[in-house]
C-alpha cells in the first residue's frame, strides 16, 4: 500500500490537524512553556482529533526541537499515541540536505530507528533531485515525502516565483513531484492553502492525482471553500491543514473546534 | 561582540572540521552504527580538533537526528564538550520555516535552553524575509546564522540560479545577506567551495566582508587554493569546511589529517 493509497482509503475525511504548541499558544491555553507543557498540549489534541474522527495530525517539529533532548522525547510519545491511535503522522519538519545527510533525515523520520512518523515534509532550495534519498526511503516502507511547493507566506514568492527551464522554480518541483507520484506513490506537495496559482503559472489540473498538504486554513487567510474551489476535480487527495485556530476560545473549546472543523471540512471536501 | 567580530579574532585560524558521523563512516571507522557510536566518534574529532588548534565545528544534525532522542543527547553532549574547548560550533541544520515556527528554530539552537550552539545553518526556500526570527535571536545573543547561497551539489542550480527581480535567487539571498551583515554582523552565508559565481551573475566582491561557510571542500571537489583565488581580497571571514577527508586512512590518522589540513589553511589562506 503506498502512502497515496492509504490517503485515498480516508474517502475524503482528510483534515489535518497541525499540532504547534508554540510559546504563545502553551501561554495562552495554560500549559507550562516547557516540554511537559508540550507534551500535555499534544496528548490533549491527540485525544481530541481522535473523538472527532479526525484521521491525520501534524506535529511542527521546531517547537519540539525548541526543549531539545526533553522535546524529542515528547514528540517520540506522541507519535507513539498517534500511531496507536491509528493516525496518520505527518512531521513537518522541513528538511533538507543532499546525499547520505538527506538519507539519514529521512531515516530518522521514516526509519524504524528514530521517530517513525507515517510521512515528512521536505524543503528543495537545494534542488527536487537532492530529496532523492527520502523518496527512496519512502518507496521502500510506504510511507509520504511532501515537497514543499508553494508556501503559505508572501515572502517565499522570490524563490518559488523564480523563474527557470521548467517555467517557474514552483512549477518545476510540481512537475517533478507529480512524475514521481504516478510512478511510486510516496510523494506529495505542500502548497499553501492561499495559493494563487496562477502567479506561478500552474494550472490547478497539474495538482490533481498527488496528495496535497494545504497548511494556512483559518489564521492564515485559506477557506474550506476557497480550497474546494480550487481542486474542484477531485479533493480526495487533498490535506487540508489547521493549527492554530483549534484553540479559539481556550483550552476547554479545542474537542468543539476539532470536531467542528472536521464536520465542515466532510460536508464541503 | 558580535559573530563576525569572534570570527575576525580567529585571525585567519578559520578551518572547520565538520563532524558527518553517518553509517559509513561509523562503520568504515570501526565505530557502532548506534547513538553510542556517534558519541564516541564525535568526542575523537573534538579531541583531535583541540590537539590541531582549529577552533571551528560543524556537526551536521541528521546524523545526530537518524538516532532519535538518544542522537540529540549525543549531540548535546558534543557541543557541551567544545564549549569546554572554547570551540565554535556551527550547528548543520539547514533550518528553515516562517513566524514563530522559525523563532522555535532559532530558540532551539541559538537560545539557552536547548542545543546552544553558537551559529547555525539556515535555508531560504521560504524566502530570504522568512529567516528574520533567526536574524533577530542571534543579533540579541551575538550568535550566527549562516543562511544557503550556493550549495556545493549541481541539482541546486534549478533553484538558486532561477532569475527573480533581484537577479538570480542566489544574488538576492547573498545581496540582503551582506546588508544584513553589515548592520548587526550576525549574519553569514554558505557557498560552496566548489562555486561558480559568475552562474549566479555574482562576483567576488559582493562576498566580501561577511562571513563564509564554505562546505565540499575534499571530497565535493573544493580545494584552499581554489577558495584563496576566489577571496583573494581577504580571507578572514572564510570558513572552509573538510568533513569526510578527515578520516581518510583510518581512525588512527584523524588526528594526523585534521593537523595537516588546518596546517594547510594557516599556510594558504
């Protein structure tokens, strides 16, 4: 089972729930800024995610990274709940490297070794080919590599907007990423629930047929139904992402918001 | 003091000694492909580091990370150790995200209370602009971020040699870097040493004047003379970088290799 085919197994019940307890969201919600702090907030959101139904989380690793040794062992634990709960962990932790240190960040991710989550987001300023290592990694065991495509922020326009041979540096790695996801199944894209495509000049059928992490719905300016419009043809394959507006209205609220969001996002996916 | 300020007071004592403990080399070296392993094969670098008077290490995370929480406490270990050897250690992480998920990087390896490295490695991917959390904790801590050029692999051309409104991404990265370096002096780059510049529409100056990381030197086809005809004007702020030709011949000629190499650089650069 490749990772595209355990996404098209949800039938469409693919909200993500980012889990990013950050500084000002452990303060605000009433958790130590610490990684204990880190590890209630994400046992809390775990269990919330579970009630809803939701099937897919994903933990930003920088604020785990933020407690050092303490902070990993507080993403190991939650993993190791995600897992058990049947969830699909999505690390967003960026990488990117060439070579054996490319292969030893996705044997990290997505060996057995280390922290073992189901799939990786990867960053490619160091070219698509250099993430070759986690492709392979991820063929092997069936797990998910999402490149980053086109991100949520206005600043990331200079080097994703640039243009190349293959149209523009987003445009390239679309293509690329989409080749490779019909010939294996274990890549998808990251590609900012904001998006204008159209500034990168990509037409919204180039992002059919591959998964499609879409971070930035709610505090970031991306709507349930603006994505809806955009991959009307099929949103099967489509992961939209939310974080930080699971906690509007404090810490009490996060199982509403969650089941709140998964309902919309079923009715209008 | 500022990061570029410790760098000048090196007074051209600048060799990096990067510290790549990835499963080849464990094995090639007669090291456990274990955190152990990576512990042991870490504290011998630093020790040979110490013994040649080179005064600059750059552990690359994966290595550290493929072992999980166990290789973040060898990793913690190592950069507690070449504190007590009044060693620079540029952390090879090659970070790079937006808002407070950036500052949770730059907290969790230029702050106190996790990694305390005393630079780290950034990528622009999210744009130049996107890093400026990273700017901002090593301007307050008189830390470094080293932020991609040129990367040392060809497949990094397609992106850092894309043409925006600055140039090429590369000259813009490099042009707002220098600016940047020259207002707070926290600020470096990494260009491989096996660079063309002239691809990228750059010329030597521009890299003068701000400090450089430059990585491949040995095995990725970068040499000192190479890198002392590229910097003719000053070579001051140069760090070139050797990390797998360190253990040619064997372990017992680490300390040996890591001697004549630093040997070589006072001599050359």
């Amino acid at each position: 089972m490749t990772f595209k085919d355990r996404i098209y197994a949800l039938k469409g019940n693919t909200l993500c729930i980012g889990i990013d307890p950050d500084g000002g969201t452990l303060k605000a919600l009433g958790y130590d800024t610490s990684a204990d702090g880190v590890l209630d907030f994400s046992m809390k959101v775990l269990s919330a995610v579970d009630s809803a139904g939701v099937k897919i989380v994903k933990p930003q690793v920088a604020f785990f990274e933020r407690f050092g040794v303490a902070g990993y062992a507080a993403l190991e634990q939650l993993i190791a709940e995600a897992a058990r709960l049947g969830l699909i962990v999505i690390a967003d932790a960026k990488r990117g490297d060439i070579g054996s240190t490319m292969a030893g960040y996705a044997a990290a991710w997505l060996g057995d070794f280390a922290f073992s989550a189901d799939a990786i987001t990867v960053s490619p300023f160091l070219g698509f080919d250099s993430l070759t290592p986690a492709f392979s990694e991820a063929k092997v065991r069936g797990k998910g590599v999402f490149v980053l495509g086109i991100t949520s922020n206005p600043e990331g326009f200079l080097v994703q907007g640039s243009i190349n041979s293959e149209g523009s540096v987003a445009k390239g790695i679309i293509t690329r990423a989409k080749a490779l996801s019909e010939e294996s199944g274990n890549v998808g894209l990251v590609i900012g629930a904001n998006a204008d495509l159209s500034r990168y000049g990509i037409s919204a059928s180039l992002l059919s047929g591959i998964p499609i992490l879409a971070p930035g719905v709610g505090t970031q300016g991306g709507t349930f139904a603006g994505l809806r419009k955009i991959y009307l043809e099929d949103t099967r394959l489509l992961i939209p992402s939310i974080s930080r507006a699971i906690g509007t209205g404090g810490v009490t609220k996060i199982y509403d918001n969650i089941a709140t969001f998964a309902d919309e996002w079923r009715t209008l996916g």
